[in-house]
C-alpha cells in the first residue's frame, strides 16, 4: 500500500518526524533542496515540493537568501499544555489544579492524550512547542526511558516545559514528583500496624506492558516486606477482574495497596459484597486521594498524592515566581487515615 504513496509526501512525511523528534530543533535549519536532492535521490522539482508542503504545514519557514529554518510562533500562546498517558480519577484532579494555576496566571489550559504511545507523546509535545505555547506540562508514558533522551537534548523555544508525576529524579530535566518510595512505606506502615495478613498489590488493567511507576512501587513494598515482616507474602495483580473471593481467602490477604482511587473503590465494593469487615479482617489503602476516596463509604484510608503542591509548584516555575531555574521539585506524599 505504502508503495502508491508519492515520493514528495514521504519525504516530507520523514521531515516533519524528524522535525517532531527535534533532530532539527526550532529555529534551526533543515536540509537545503540540494541536500533533500543528494539525500533522497529525488529531482529538484521533487524536493522543491517537500520544501513548499513543510511551509504550508507551518513546520518551517523559508527567510529569502539564508535557507529554510523550523518554525516558531514569534508570538507565545496564552496556553497551558498538559500532556497525559490516560484519563483516570487522579488525572482527572492534577488536570482541575492545574486548570486552576493557569486560569490564575490569565491563561487557558488544554490538555492532550498519548495513550500511552511514546511517539504521539513526542509529536504532541513538539506540536505545541513550535506553536509557542507558554507551558507545557508532560505526565511521560509508563516507560520514560523511551522518551528519556528527547527531552534530554529538546529544545523547547519559548515555552516552559516540565515533567510531572513520573520516575525521573536525577535526571537532566525540569520536573515536579513526588516520592513513591516514600508514600509505599507510609502505607506499609500502616498496614502492618493494622493487620498481621499477605499483602496484595492492586495496579489497573489500563497498565500494561512496563511501566517504571509501578515497578518502582512494587520494588520497594517487597523489599519493606522481605525487611520487615519475611514471612508475609506478596500477591500483585492488575485486573480486579481476577480477585476472586476464594482467591482473598485462600491466600490470606490482610493488607491491600491499590495504586489508583478507581480500583481501590471496585475492590473494596467486592470485599463488602463477600461480606469481609473492613478494618477487622483487611485493611486497605489507596494511592491517590480523589473525591473518590473521600466520599465513598466506607472513606477509604489513603497516600496523598499532594496533587494541589504539585500544581502549585509546577506554576511557580512556569510563572517565573519560583525561586530557582531548572527545578527538580520532589514532593512528600502523606497518608490520611479514614475508616478503611
């Protein structure tokens, strides 16, 4: 099929990636008609072509008597950025503060979904950068080292980019985190002084495939496990689909940490449905704290995300009223005990 597509649009196809991918950054020069011609081994009609449609895309700009630049909007858009792998509950709550952050500092806030897809990450980032958006905030897909290296050489003009809830401490970018680490061992703790059952796990069937989060997360609860209290077990899974009531029983679930308020509500309305006392038999802690968690009842016991911080602090930097440059912020997540 991909051979009845003309040459000029493959060409210009393989630019427009590259010019994506930053292999040529903004304002920087992209290939002259003669290289395009020497390159791809195409006609100068040809390559006049490719040139014309990169114009017309908007994705480069032609200045008489010095070549063929990447475009950037002299002008910066009043616009907040936000970039997210999924839509889910605590999303949902990072998106509406930062909404609030930037309808403070007079500007609009739209937001965009990777699906999980590295390169619609990378293309979608690139898009708004070229068009001068004032911020641009980055939840990285689940795998970050696959988009680690762009946004370690991008070059992002005048918009302001940071990277928010992901893995990437000690890296070279601007970020807002938090401490998952941390927030695990808050909700060990609690667990432990709660119940002497197995451990169990909760991701989201939505997770799938690697994820560093999770895997981070994972690590540390089995390592405060095999520390801490040996001879307790740990279950993962990620489908709630798969708990069975049999399956709590037989291995002896005391202790539940689920890493989303969505599924931390289905698992508990399933314990309750099986008729288990919920603080006497499990007790149970989500990873989030949305509305969800607040109001469900019983009010599910949880590790803040400290998302409003989050917000703030990624405001901060794109306002300019932080106080450094190129803030790595990482941020304490604290537990809320309620009936769970």
């Amino acid at each position: 099929m991909s051979d009845h597509i003309p040459l000029y649009k493959k060409i210009t196809a393989y630019y427009s990636r590259r010019i994506y991918q930053q292999d040529y950054p903004p304002g920087g020069p992209i290939d002259s008609i003669h290289k395009i011609m020497e390159r791809h081994l195409v006609s100068r009609e040809t390559a006049k072509l490719v040139h014309k449609k990169l114009v017309d895309k908007g994705l480069v700009v032609a200045v008489q008597g010095k070549g063929t630049f990447v475009n950037i909007r002299p002008v910066r858009e009043k616009i907040w950025g936000v970039v997210v792998p999924f839509f889910s509950s605590n999303i949902e709550q990072l998106i509406a503060l930062l909404s609030e952050a930037a309808s403070s500092a007079h500007c609009k806030l739209k937001y965009f979904l990777h699906y999980n897809n590295p390169d619609e990450e990378i293309r979608i980032t690139s898009e708004m950068i070229l068009a001068g958006y004032e911020a641009i905030i980055v939840v990285p897909n689940y795998d970050e080292s696959r988009t680690a290296d762009y946004y370690r050489r991008i070059v992002t003009g005048r918009s302001k980019l940071v990277l928010a809830d992901n893995t990437m401490a000690g890296s070279y970018f601007n970020y807002v985190i938090q401490s998952y680490d941390l927030g695990v061992k808050r909700a060990f703790d609690y667990l432990v002084s709660q119940q002497d059952g197995n451990f169990l796990l909760m991701g989201t069937e939505t997770w799938k495939g690697q994820h560093l989060v999770f895997e981070l997360m994972e690590n540390t609860l089995r390592m405060l496990i095999q520390e801490k209290v040996p001879e307790r077990k740990l279950f993962v899974r990620n489908d709630v689909q798969q708990i069975e009531q049999g399956y709590i029983r037989s291995n002896r679930i005391g202790c539940i940490l689920s890493l989303q308020d969505i599924e931390a509500v289905k698992i508990l309305g399933r314990l309750r449905h099986w008729e288990f006392k919920i603080p006497q038999e499990i007790s149970l802690v989500s990873y989030g704290n949305t509305e969800l968690t607040e109001f469900f009842q019983p009010a599910i016991t949880v590790i803040d995300c400290n998302y409003r911080k989050m917000a703030e602090s990624i405001a901060a930097h794109i306002t300019g009223t932080a106080i450094e440059k190129n803030r790595q912020i990482v941020i304490s997540p604290e537990i809320i005990v309620r009936a769970t």
